[in-house]
C-alpha cells in the first residue's frame, strides 16, 4: 500500500511520477493558503512532509499530522522546519546537503561576473542603440580578492572556483575555522569584508545569521566592493544593501535571494547597480535529479526500517 506524503513545496509533474513510483501516494498542496487550509483540517493519515528550508514546516503544522514519522526538507537548507517540535514527537528530519552544490556555486560565479563586468546593464543600453555610451571601464574578476561567508560545501566549491579559474585569493569566515582548509580563516564579517574585493555570502539562513551583513559589513566592504548572496535573504540587511547601492558606498551586488521574497522592495528595483534572479541558483536538471533521488532515499530507508543517509543533527 502506497505511504501517503504530504508536499507542502512546487513539485514539477516528472518529480510527482518518481515519487509515485518509489512507492508514496503524493498529495501535493504548493499554495501557502491552500497548504494552511489543509493543515488546519488535520491530515491523519499523513505518515511523511516534502518541504525545503524556506517554507519549512512549524510546531502548528506538524501538531495537525498526528502520524507523521519523517519530514524531508528538499535541498540543504531546514531553517524553518520547528526541529523542537520535530523532536518531541521523535519525527525525523532529513536534508539535503551537497546536492545542488555544484550548480549554486556555477550561479554564485556567473552573478558575480554579470554584476562585476555590467554584463546586464550592457545588455540593456545596446538593445535601447546606446552601444558607445555602454563601453564603459568595468572591473576585472581575475587576481581579485574573494571573500566567503559560510565555508560549507557551497561556500568550499566557490573558492574553487574562484581560486583554480581566476586566481582569485581566497578568504572566509564561518562559526570556526576549517581544520586542514586551503583558505585564510578570518575572525569576524567585518575582518573579511575588510580585506576582500567581492563578498559571496553562502551561509545557512535562520535567526542566527540573520542581517549578519549589515551597514558595517557593507561599509567595510567599500565603495569598490560588490556583494552576491545566493544564500538566504535574511542573511542581509535589505534597508541598509539599499542605502550603501544608492549612496556609492557599495559598487554593486548580485542576489538569488532577497527578504521577503517573492515580495521585492521597489527601492530595491529601481537601482541600476544591482542584479537579481529569482531563487534559481540550485535550479538545474542535474541538481534537481540529485536533489530527490536523496529525499526519495531517506524516505524508503525510513520506511524500511533503517537509518536515514542524511539526518538534521
């Protein structure tokens, strides 16, 4: 008999079918309203939840699955899965850490050369017959100075990027230091901001680094600085990216994800010294085959009565 999982995220119709065919009976609520109406009402036979860091799942939530045995969180990130609750009730929780790696590390890099060489607003002034007005001086990426925040797997495969393809001197700062790194630990965001050109912030989300780019980091940073974030929106402080972009005291930045999303401030749109995508950073075929080839492992190994690859410490 088919396990039934509740996916409270977007799940393309390929990914419901390998689901179905792992042996799960899917019941798929992507909308938040839709999803808390169905919560609300209670799903009792409701034995496993698909959700990723940021739509994650709460204490309410999961009170209203009295038989939910596993939660998956689609991707690395959990931030807003309620572990507590979670362990109260002896549910397990499972990511999906190194998954997407490659190709959020691919996207860090391009956002960082489009915003660093103009690459986009380059594009615009040719198409609107601007072509000389457009050959303006930009930066080089080469030999330049590259700072990142949170050396997890993501954060180790940017510096590799960064370090073997163009040269670049690599520094980070995350909680402690990595034994054995290849890179310069530095002992707070503000030291690394300090010493690098562009900053990468690869960071896990959630309230412990929430705005932990702030004015001062911004600030050190510089006005020759620029910034890219494909971690989490609250990782920085949205008020104060603005005022540094319109000021000069930031040259520029570069993000996948903003506070609030998908909700972008207009202050935030108006500026031309910023670019923006929407979340897609570990969006690829590659990574999104991985990605649930992993979700559906743990599933069949909880269900199977064995550990799961990837637990939530």
């Amino acid at each position: 008999m088919p396990i039934p999982l509740l996916v409270v995220i977007e799940l393309a119709a390929d990914a419901r079918l390998r689901l179905e065919e792992a042996g799960f009976e899917v019941d798929v609520e992507p909308d938040a309203e839709a999803g808390a109406r169905r919560l609300q009402q209670g799903a009792p036979h409701v034995r496993a939840v698909l959700t990723n860091g940021s739509t994650g799942l709460s204490a309410e939530d999961i009170a209203a699955l009295p038989n939910l045995e596993i939660i998956c969180a689609l991707g690395a990130g959990y931030e807003r899965v309620d572990l507590a609750a979670a362990r109260e009730r002896g549910i397990v929780v499972t990511h999906g850490p190194g998954t997407n790696a490659a190709c959020v590390a691919d996207h860090a890099m391009a956002l960082l050369m489009t915003a660093v060489r103009g690459v986009v607003s380059a594009d615009t002034a040719v198409r609107r017959g601007g072509w000389a007005g457009s050959r303006q001086l930009r930066p080089m990426i080469s030999g330049k100075k590259l700072g990142i925040l949170g050396l997890g797997t993501i954060g180790e495969q940017i510096a590799r990027r960064g370090a073997h393809g163009f040269g670049m001197p690599v520094a980070y700062h995350s909680r402690r230091a990595r034994e054995g790194s290849d890179w310069l630990y530095l002992p707070s965001v503000r030291d690394l901001a300090a010493w690098a050109d562009f900053l990468v912030v690869a960071t896990p989300g959630g309230a412990a680094t929430r705005h932990l780019v702030d004015e001062g980091v911004l600030d050190a940073l510089g006005p020759d600085g620029f910034l890219v974030n494909i971690a989490r929106g609250s990782v920085v402080d949205t008020h104060a990216l603005i005022a540094a972009l319109r000021q000069g005291r930031l040259a520029g930045a570069a993000l996948d994800v903003v506070e609030g999303e998908p909700d972008i401030p207009p202050e935030l749109l108006e500026l031309d010294n910023i670019v923006l995508t929407p979340h897609i950073a570990g969006r690829a075929p590659e990574a999104a085959r991985a990605t649930l080839s992993l979700v559906i492992d743990n599933l069949q190994a909880h269900f199977g009565g064995r550990a799961v690859l990837t637990p939530v410490a």
